[in-house]
C-alpha cells in the first residue's frame, strides 16, 4: 500500500510538472496570445485564458490556414461549439461617444497603440467601454502620460 501511494504520488507530481511547464511554454503563450488578438477584433466574447491548450492550437489552425475572414470565422465556430465552450456574441459596433465605431477598427487601432508598450498584444482583454475608453484617449490626447495612466488602470489590476 505504501509503495502505491509513493508511485500515485511520483506520477502526480509528474504529470502536475508537465502540464505546468506546457502552459508556461512560450510558444503555448504566443499561440493563445494570437488567438486572442484574433478574437478581440472579432464579435466573439470568449474568456481566451479558459480554453485549454488543444482548442487554442485547433483556432489557431483555423486562423492561420485561411486569409477568408468568413472561412475563419466558421473554423472559429465550429471548435468552440464542438468543445461546448461558453460563448455570446459582442455587437460589431461600439459606442465612442456619439460614434458608432466598427469593433476591428477599434480593436486594431488600441492594438497598434500598445505595440511598444509592456501591454503590446494584451488589447483583447479589454472590455468594450476600456477599448472605447483608450481608443478616445488615443484620438484625443497627445499626452503620452495620459495614455500610459490609463492603460495601466486596465491592465495592472
């Protein structure tokens, strides 16, 4: 019974180990970074950090096999319905101000805005009025500070 106990315990320290080194891997983070990118600009609202490793390599498959924006689209579907993950899906417009502004716009100009900054990649985790709220601040201040004020009140909490 001891050595049982000693071989189950080996083989979960293991198996904890492997599946913590695979979602601290690099290229695991790059990959659900992407798919991320893709689905912040996309009417989807999908908690990224929630799938697991084979659905992030299975949408971005999907994303990377094809420049059609409605094939990816239905790739996209198809893997979050066939793992019955928890989705509903965003307007693809969203207020910024009295402006109703395309969400890809919004989304890829924050984007671009974080490129250089220690947020570059992370816009798909703001909600919708943080990515109205720094997109207006992009478009209305040229105040580095301002800006770096308020993305650290959305990314540092």
């Amino acid at each position: 019974m001891k050595r049982f106990l000693m071989t189950s315990a080996l083989v979960l320290t293991t198996a904890t180990g492997a599946a913590f080194a695979q979602a601290n891997d690099p290229d695991t983070m790059q990959l659900r970074t992407s798919v991320g990118q893709w689905i912040g600009g996309s009417t989807y609202n999908v908690d990224v950090d929630s799938l697991t490793d084979e659905q992030i390599a299975a949408m971005y498959g999907a994303i990377t096999s094809s420049d059609d924006q409605s094939e990816q689209d239905a790739a996209i579907r198809a893997v979050l319905n066939d793992n019955n993950v928890m989705m509903e899906e965003r307007p693809a417009n969203i207020m910024v101000g009295d402006v109703e502004t395309p969400r890809n716009q919004l989304y890829t100009s924050v984007e671009m805005a974080l490129v250089g900054t220690e947020y570059e990649g992370m816009a798909y985790t703001l909600t919708d009025e943080e990515l109205a709220a720094v997109y207006g601040t992009i478009n209305s201040s040229d105040s580095e500070s301002q800006l770096s004020t308020q993305l650290s009140s959305y990314f540092d909490n």
